[in-house]
C-alpha cells in the first residue's frame, strides 16, 4: 500500500493566517482552537496546495489577507508541505503573488493580475510539471475520499457514490441475478440484448407515447360522433332505386330535346350549306390562281436578280482586296530597292586605303620595299573583288525587285479591269431588278380581290340564305324545347337532393368504421401497456433482486456504514439512490455528528484498502467525538477550544479503539 504521510505544512499570508507552521513528523496530531482561530484554513490550504480548492471543493475561494475588510496588497500568499511518500521525503510549495506593472511615464506602479508560482523539493517549476507531480502522487477525487470523512457523503453525487460502491464490490453479473430469481427466467427474451437501463427507457418512452395516444383516441371518437350526420329514415337500397330511375327519366328528355333539334329538314339544309362552303373554297383557290401565277414568276425573277448581284458584289470585294494587297506588296518592294540603290552607291564611293606594318613582327626590324608593295597589291585586289561582288549582290536584288513591281502592277491593271468589267455587269442587273419592280407594282394593283368575284358573291348569299332558314326553323321549336328542359331540371333537382342523402349515409358508414378501428386501437394500445408493465415489473423486479445481492456485497465491505441503493415508491415501482445509514438512521437526516465522522472514517478505511493508498486524513470538528477507531493513515483532527485563542498543536501517538 502506498503510505502518504504529512510531516509539516506551513502557512504565510493564507486567509488571514500570517504565519503558521504544523510539524506533524508523519504522526497523528490534535489541533485545538477557538472558533475563527484558523483550524478549516488549515485543511484548505492543505487542499489548495495540491488542487487549487478549498476543502468544500470550492474553486473560487479568498486566500488573501483581509484587514479592516480590504485586501493587504502586495503580500506573498504562500503554502509549503512536506510529505513522506513511501519513505521518500517530497516538498511542495506554491506562491500565489500580485502583479504589479509600472506603465510607461507613470511614477506609481499599478495592480494588473496575479501569478502563481511553483516549487518541487525547492526548485522552480512549471505549472504542469507541478501538477503532474501531484497527479503522480494519486488521483484528485481519490485523495479527496481518502482526506475528509464528510466528502464521500456530503459532496460526491449520489450516483458517483453508487458506482464507487459496485466498484468496491464488483459488481454481479446480469445473468447471476437472473438465475437467483426464478420469477426472472423471461427477462432475456425480453430485453433482446439491450441492458436494463435502456430497456427502461425504451419503455418509458413507449408508456408516454402509448398514454398520450390512449388520451387522444376518446377525443377522436368524440369528435367523429358530434360530426356524425342525421341519417334516421333514410333508406340506402331505396334512394338507390330511386336515383337509377331518375337518372332513365332524365336520359330519355334529353334524347326528345336532341329529337327536336335534330330535325331531318334542318339536317338536309345543313348538308347543303356544307355543299356550298366547298364551292366556296373551291372558288377562293381558283380566284388566287389566276391573279397571283404571274405576280409569282415576277417575285421569282427579282430574287434571282437580287441574288446575283450580291454574287457580283461578293467578286468584286474579293478582287479589291487582292488589289489592295498587291498595291502593299508594290510599295514594300519599292521601298526596299531605294535602300538598295543607296547601298550600292555607298558602296561604289568606296576608295583603296592601305596601313601596313613596315616592321618584322618577329625581329622588329624595318621590312624590305619589295615586301611592302607585294603586301599592298594583295590588298588591292581583294578590295576590288569585295566590292564587285558586294555590286553585283544589290545590282541582282534591285533588278529582281524591280520585275515582280512590274509584274504586280501588271496584275492590278488586270484586276481592275475585271472590277470594272463586274461593277457594269451590277448595273445592268440592278435596272433589271428596277424593270421587275415596276411590272410587279402593276401585277399587283390588277388583281381583283375576291369579294368581287361574281362566282363568290353568289355562293355566300345562297349559303346566308339557308342559315336564315334554319335559323327560323329553330325559332319554332324552342317554346317545345323549353317545356322539355323544365322538366328536366325538376328531375335533376330531386337527383342532387338524393345524392346529399346517399352521402349522408357514406359519411355516416365511414365514421362508424373509424370509430370500431379506434376502439380497436385502443384495446390494443391497453394490452400492448399491459405487457410494457409487466416488462417494468420484470427490470424493476430485477434491479431489486441484483440491489439486494448488491447490497448484502457491499455493506459486508464496512464496519459502520451501511448503503440503501434504491428505495420503493408509492405506485410500487423502483427509484435507484444511494443513502447512507449507520443504526438505521439516514446519514442526510437525523445523524448527528460524532455518527457522520465515524461512517466517513469507516468508508476512507474500505476506500483505502480498495486503492492501495493511506493518506493523512483531516477530521474537523472533532469535539464530538469521543472515540475513534484505529488507522494506519495518519489523522489530523481540528477541535474546537474555546480557551485556545490560537491554534494549539498536541502531538498523539494512536486512537482508542472503537467498542
């Protein structure tokens, strides 16, 4: 087991404690002082140093010195221990200090923040480094349920505690509580794999969903029946019958209305109109043939004139274009030979010169006349081939430009001529296109439109003629067909009035239907919640069975203490806590203090041997106790003394024992 042992914790400046120093040389000690005297600070800053809380676990504390109210400024707030750790001494120090900053042109210094510095054995170190070296010494939580006897009961959540428990007591298996129940031996088909928890919830959130659709089903059913229509006296096979035989009645009046109309005299009168309307078109088509086949063969002519001349256009803008191009080539060419010309002449202008070295350039000696004129007529000549040849090369660029300007020009001369020769024949078929305007002009203005056609106007006045006589025929029948279509709508007013009753009785056959599918639904929804209470029976049942093995487990782990891990409710179902008792009295309510310590000392005890880890344990308000049991971790224990006026330490080397 892993033994941590404090051998001395110093404070200065910590929550109004100037300066104290606890030598408790790895033993167990008593602490005796008046209320206000500093006994809790001492557990804090024993806290603090490690986690940065107080001993209620609290974050945010004030660790200041406070005189008159206000904070002391500019003090070191400092807490400094020593422990014995498995043998190995181990000092850990942390100083918590104002930042003070002067600005910039200011003569004061101003309070911008804190800093927190830390040591290990006396040497500076990082945060991290720090808390590493705590966190290696053992878990936060754990060293709090090992320091403080009212931690476990009084700041752990109920269902941390409850799953610390299981952990001390290793937990039972789903199926040893099964086969210690008979009344269980269903509850793996039932669960289909899931855990307990979540079968509970899934039943719970099918009871909720089963119980709200049981509430709207009486709603619904209501609903359908204050909307259900008056059906009393009303025959469906009857207003059937009845419906067949109106609508025969109606069928046969609107044969006589189509009989009246339809009369054989109008129908021959009709037949002959339809004669005459072909006569007509016949006559439309015959009329448009004769004056519009020259008009025709005219606008046929214009656009094929029209057509070659965009032909011609279309050469002669090609042509020019060639003509322009070779009118830029010409220019070029003749640019080039005036440039060549200047070349040549430059050339020709060029004189003889000759510099030799009249001296040997091996000895340095003046050279013969001989050598001289020899060196000077070699010169001579290779000048005069340099220039022939440089002559003749601009004499042959120049005679070749000046035949492809001549043969250019001679081409542009031909294309103009060609371009002239285009833009004539444009002329000549632009006055054609002028001539067959003209002859359309008059085409047009000669046709006759069609209204004038003799023929024409014959057909139409025939057909007028007809239609005025059907039109009179039809006058004489529509007093018959009146009486006719009277009845009809009576017949057709008794049709709808039967139909309303029929879907009376569909409205009133459907609801009923809905109704027996709802009352159904809602027998069904009861039997399927019958069967989610049993199944809650079953988890419930359950739980009970594994919380009373559970239990029996886990309070054989402890002296004093002793675990309720659920508790029954009113409607017989099961609510999982955690409560402790000692005597039967809840550790929440009714416990007095002396009792408290004790089942807290009880529970770092199993706590301990559970984690392999002995730390020293801080008990405050100790009057009340009169005997405590015997540790192998060291105990601190803070007293209250209304005499002591200042913390007074007593030194002890054991406990007696509890009876």
């Amino acid at each position: 087991m892993k033994q941590i042992k404090l051998l001395n914790l110093v404070l200065t400046n910590f929550k109004g404690i100037k300066h104290f120093e606890l030598n408790a040389s790895g033993g167990n000690v008593r602490i005796y002082g008046d209320n206000a005297t500093g006994k809790t600070t001492l557990f804090d800053a024993f806290v603090y140093l490690l986690f940065d809380k107080d001993s209620q676990n609290q974050k945010e504390f004030g660790i200041k010195t406070l005189v008159a109210g206000k904070v002391q400024h500019k003090l070191n707030h400092e807490v400094e221990a020593t422990f014995l750790v498995d043998e190995q001494e181990l000092t850990l120090k942390k100083v918590f200090s104002e930042k003070w900053t002067k600005k910039r042109g200011s003569v004061t210094a101003d309070f911008t923040g804190h800093t927190t510095d830390y040591y290990i054995n006396g040497v500076p170190s990082k945060k991290k480094e720090y808390t590493d070296k705590v966190a290696s010494l053992v878990d936060e939580d754990i060293f709090k349920l090992l320091t403080s006897p009212g931690y476990f009961n009084e700041q752990l959540h109920w269902k941390k505690r409850r799953d610390l428990l299981l952990e001390i007591a290793e937990d039972v298996t789903d199926q040893d509580v099964i086969n210690s129940n008979a009344g269980l031996s269903k509850l793996a088909d039932v669960l289909s794999g899931r855990s307990i928890e979540d079968h509970k919830k899934v039943i719970a959130a099918k009871r909720k969903e089963i119980n709200q659709e049981l509430d709207r089903i009486p709603i619904r059913i209501d609903e359908i029946n204050r909307n259900l229509p008056d059906v009393n006296g009303l025959d469906k096979a009857g207003i059937e019958s009845q419906l067949t035989e109106l609508n025969n009645q109606i069928e046969a009046k609107q044969g006589q209305i189509s009989d009246i109309r339809n009369g054989s005299e109008v129908n021959n009168i009709r037949k002959q109109i339809s004669d005459i309307d072909l006569q007509i078109a016949n006559a439309k088509n015959e009329h448009a043939q004769q004056g519009q086949q020259e008009l025709y063969g005219l606008k046929a002519r214009l656009q094929e004139e029209q057509s070659n001349i965009n032909i011609l256009q279309s050469k002669i803008k090609s042509k020019d274009q060639q003509y322009q191009m070779n009118k830029e080539y010409i220019a070029d060419l003749t640019e080039k030979m005036d440039r060549w010309r200047s070349y040549w002449q430059e050339i020709n202008s060029r004189e003889f010169t000759h510099e030799a070295d009249c001296n040997c350039p091996t000895c340095g000696q003046e050279l013969p006349q001989e050598q001289l004129e020899q060196a000077r007529d070699k010169a001579l000549i290779q000048f005069n081939a340099d220039k022939s040849n440089e002559l003749e090369r601009y004499k042959n660029k120049g005679l070749e430009a000046k035949a492809n300007v001549e043969k250019t020009q001679a081409e542009n001369e031909k294309i103009d001529f060609e371009i002239q020769k285009l833009k004539s024949q444009i002329d000549e078929k632009q006055a054609q296109v002028v001539k067959i305007h003209s002859k359309i002009n008059e085409s047009e203005s000669s046709v006759k439109p069609i209204d004038e056609n003799p023929l024409y106007q014959k057909l139409v006045q025939d057909r007028q003629a007809l239609e005025q006589k059907i039109y009179e025929m039809q006058q004489s029948v529509e007093t018959s067909i009146q009486i006719v279509q009277s009845e009809i709508n009576e017949l057709m007013g008794r049709q709808s009035a039967l139909n309303i009753d029929l879907s009376k009785l569909a409205q009133s056959e459907q609801s009923q239907k809905r109704i027996i599918e709802l009352e159904q639904q809602e027998k069904d929804l009861a039997a399927e919640f019958d069967q989610l209470e049993h199944e809650l029976y079953l988890a419930e049942e359950f739980i009970r069975t594994k919380v009373n093995l559970l239990e029996d487990k886990i309070n054989s782990k402890f002296k004093f203490a002793r675990f309720n891990l659920f508790k029954e409710n009113i409607n017989g179902g099961l609510e999982e806590i955690c409560d402790t008792t000692y005597n039967g009295v809840p550790y929440s309510s009714g416990l007095n203090n002396a009792a408290r310590i004790l089942v807290g000392l009880d529970i770092i005890q199993t706590l301990s041997d559970h984690y392999g880890i002995s730390a020293p344990i801080f008990i405050d308000n100790a009057e009340s106790v009169t005997n405590l049991p015997e540790f192998e971790s060291q105990i601190i224990t803070l007293y209250v003394s209304e005499r002591d006026k200042k913390l007074r330490v007593e030194a002890t080397k054991e406990y007696a024992k509890s009876s």
